[in-house]
C-alpha cells in the first residue's frame, strides 16, 4: 500500500530532500518532467523557471537572463575581484589615516590626506552600490519609479562628484546640453547610476590633459507626453578592444561561458550601465578605438513634465526653505553614528534630541508638546523596539499633530524590501547609510514642507 503523506515537510524529511518553495511560471501550461503525487508535484530540479517575473506582470522590458554556466550572481568571475577592489581602497584609507596621525601640524600634507581618504571612501561606496543594484537586476528586484528632475541639474551634480579626480589628473569634463524641456520626469537614481559609472570610467581612463564631453539632446519629436534624449560621454583614454565591447554587451544576455572583466574596478560600472539602459527600455551604443578613446550613447525615454506658474513657484521655494532652528529628534543607537548625525544636524543650524531606541523615541514624542518637533530621523534597526514598529504606533497616536509628524528612516540596509517596509509602515523617506548629506537636507526639507 502506498504511504501517503500530510505535508511536503514530512516527505523531505523521510527522504532527506531540499525543499524550495519557487514561482513556476510556463507558457504551455506543462513544467517538463512534473509528476503529481496526491495534492503534491514533483519537479526535477534542473527545471528552469522558464519566465521572468517582470513579464508575467505583462512588462515588455526585456528579462535578465541567467549569465552563461553560472546558476548565481555570486559565481561570475568579475565578483571574485570585488572583495580585492575594496581592499584596495581600505589599504589606501588606512595608510592615509595613520600618515596624518605622523603628520600633525603639517596642514597642507594633511589637507591632501583627507582628500585622498574621501576619495577611497566614494570608490568603496560606488563598488558596493554597484554590487547590490546588480544583484537587484539579476535578480528581477528592482522597481522602477519616476521623479521630477532637470537634465541640466542632473548632469552638474555628476560632474560635481568627478571634479577632484579630474583636477588631479589635469582632466576637463565638458557638458553640452540641448533640450527643448526643462523639467522631465522619469527614474532619476537609475538614470544617475547609468551616466555616474560612464563619467567615472571616462575621467579614470583619460590620460593626462585629456577631455571628457558629456552631453544631453533632445529628439525633436515627442509622442504621448513623452521624449527621448541622447545622453553622450566621449573621452580621449586608453579605448577597448573589440573582444572586451563584446564581453559587455553579452554580460547580461547571452550564454557565454568564457567572460572575463579585466581592469579595475571589476567592470561592474560599465555593465551594469548597460543593464539599467535594458531595464528602462533604452539603447546602449559603445564606439571605442584603443589609444583614440571612447565614446558611449545612451537613448532614454521620460515624461514631459506638465508644470504650471504655481508649481514652478513651489520648486523655487523648496530651494530656499531651510532647516535653520528646526527641531530633530534623532533616535539612533550607535554611538559614533548619532554623534556624527547631531554634528551635521547642528551645523546645519537645527536643534537636536537624542534617543537610542524606539520606546524612548515615542515617549520623547508624547513627552514633548505637540508640534515641538518638526522631524523624526529613525534608524530601523535599535534595541526594544526598532524603528518600524516605533513608527507604526506614532501614526496610531491618537493627537493627530503628533500622530503626522514628518518620520526619515536612516538604515545601512539597502533592500527594497526594507524600503517597502518603511514606507509602508507610514515612513515619509528612506536615507541610506553612509550618510550623503545634501541627499539628508533636501528630503528633510520636503517633508518637513509638505507638512506644513
């Protein structure tokens, strides 16, 4: 007589199998090799899951295929040399550190320390935030989302964030722009992440004296309230050959099993600037000779921003509101942190209130005089109570001028999935750690604003 089972949990244990609970998704309706057993299917476990996740949600976008022979991102040669990439610029950060400490008092000698150090930092920081936005990708976990953001705006803070690299190395960054619309909107991080990596490959490969051009045009038609824009950056470096372009654009589509990034940085910028641009539906052209340069094309579709007189007034006003006199509570639990994050507030001329863990941060809230606070900066994760829950049960209070108040969550985490939490839990923002200040400031003067 056949046994029968109550559960999958009681099979996997008799038969000392791994069970994976996983969406399959076939056109034919038919997973090849499937056996159903009672109310149980058996699935071999070299079956594929045959559609991306993006697709069965009807998106045309094109799915992120598996990469060659290897099952997980984790196993691509170029992840290998992550962990040395970062080790590099640790080494540099702590050689610096120690050289100031043997330098005290030599001002200029110092001067250069730090400058150096904030560069490994940013280094450190762009790898990471590379590594995890691939993983995304690769793993069908980004969401696309769409802000109001000026093309002229976007492209000057890019170069802002080169600037000193490029003064080192005697590099000009030049930008062109041409566009017949001032506001776009579409989605800005993913669009930063794109032309960010370009510009940085372009000014870390220019020789010295060498120009780096990026420019931004307009198509001269627009259908459905939408436009495209040629987003261009050239450079005067080193070049690639043909055998590396090909490496590229084959990293995320193809079934190579011989792909090998060599170079610094891992190559991850370059590919997962080509990522993104499939992702938003773009084109991705790279023309480059070795010893004459480079030069990169992005096409990208936005939305014509729809802004009247009143909206364009606001945006001016949330350019010159400050924080000057606002009260922050500040519930963090990590000591060097809170006391970096109340140095940074106060200098921004803000008055501060510390909490190390979410039951106090409520009680400070109901302590105080409603309205006394015009932010709460939260940290996810504290000891007790912990910042979601904290937030949940200040969106329950009953005083509803305390139950509103403005709450930015500050978390090391970079998950969406934390993200969603947050904002989901009644969270007005999301800011990341390490700490980019200007990011900080302006997102707590929107929210703080729009309170108002």
């Amino acid at each position: 007589m056949e046994k029968e089972y109550k559960s999958i949990k009681e099979i996997a244990q008799e038969w000392d199998l791994t069970v994976r609970r996983v969406q399959m998704l076939c056109t034919s309706g038919k997973l090849p090799g499937a056996k159903k057993v009672g109310n149980l299917w058996a699935i071999p476990a070299d079956v594929k899951r045959p559609i991306d996740k993006r697709m069965a949600q009807g998106d045309q976008r094109k799915p992120l295929k598996k990469i060659g022979k290897y099952r997980t991102l984790q196993e691509l040669p170029f992840i290998s040399r992550i962990s040395h990439d970062i080790r590099t610029d640790l080494n540099a950060i702590c050689g610096y550190t120690d050289m100031i400490i043997a330098h005290q008092g030599e001002e200029e000698r110092i001067a250069e320390y730090r400058q150096n150090i904030k560069n490994s930092e940013k280094s450190i920081l762009r790898v990471l935030k590379n590594t995890v936005e691939l993983t995304r990708l690769y793993n069908g976990a980004l969401h696309e989302s769409e802000e109001l953001f000026s093309v002229e705006a976007m492209l000057q803070n890019l170069m802002e964030q080169e600037s000193f690299e490029a003064s080192q190395k005697g590099v000009k960054i030049i930008k062109v722009i041409n566009v017949r619309h001032e506001f776009l909107r579409s989605d800005l991080d993913k669009i930063e992440c794109i032309l960010g990596n370009l510009l940085n490959n372009a000014v870390k490969y220019s020789e010295k004296g060498g120009v780096v051009k990026i420019t931004a045009t307009e198509q001269k038609r627009t259908r459905n309230g939408r436009c495209r824009v040629e987003y261009s950056i050239s450079d005067q470096g080193q070049g690639m050959t043909e055998e590396f372009l090909d490496k590229i654009y084959h990293y995320v589509s193809s079934d190579s099993d011989e792909v090998q990034i060599q170079g610094s940085n891992s190559g991850i910028g370059l590919v997962l600037a080509k990522g993104l641009t499939d992702y938003l539906g773009g084109n991705f052209e790279i023309e480059s000779y070795i010893d004459f340069g480079t030069n990169v094309k992005v096409m990208l579709s936005h939305r014509v921003a729809d802004l009247s007189e009143f909206a364009k007034e606001d945006l001016q006003e949330k350019v010159e509101f400050g924080l000057n006199g606002k009260r922050i509570l500040l519930a963090e639990d990590n000591e060097l942190n809170r006391l970096y994050a109340v140095e940074i507030l106060k200098e921004a001329g803000c008055e501060v209130d510390c909490v190390q863990d979410g039951i106090v941060c409520v009680a400070k809230l109901e302590t105080e005089k409603a309205g006394y606070y015009d932010c709460i900066l939260m940290d996810l994760m504290m000891p007790n109570l912990d910042g979601i829950s904290a937030t949940k049960i200040i969106r329950n209070l009953e005083d509803q001028d305390r139950s509103k108040i403005p709450i930015i969550a500050m978390t090391a985490s970079v998950m969406n999935e934390d993200r969603e939490k947050a904002l989901l839990a009644g969270m007005n923002g999301f800011v990341e750690k390490p700490l980019d200040v200007k990011r900080l400031f302006e997102i707590m003067k929107n929210v703080i604003m729009t309170a108002k």
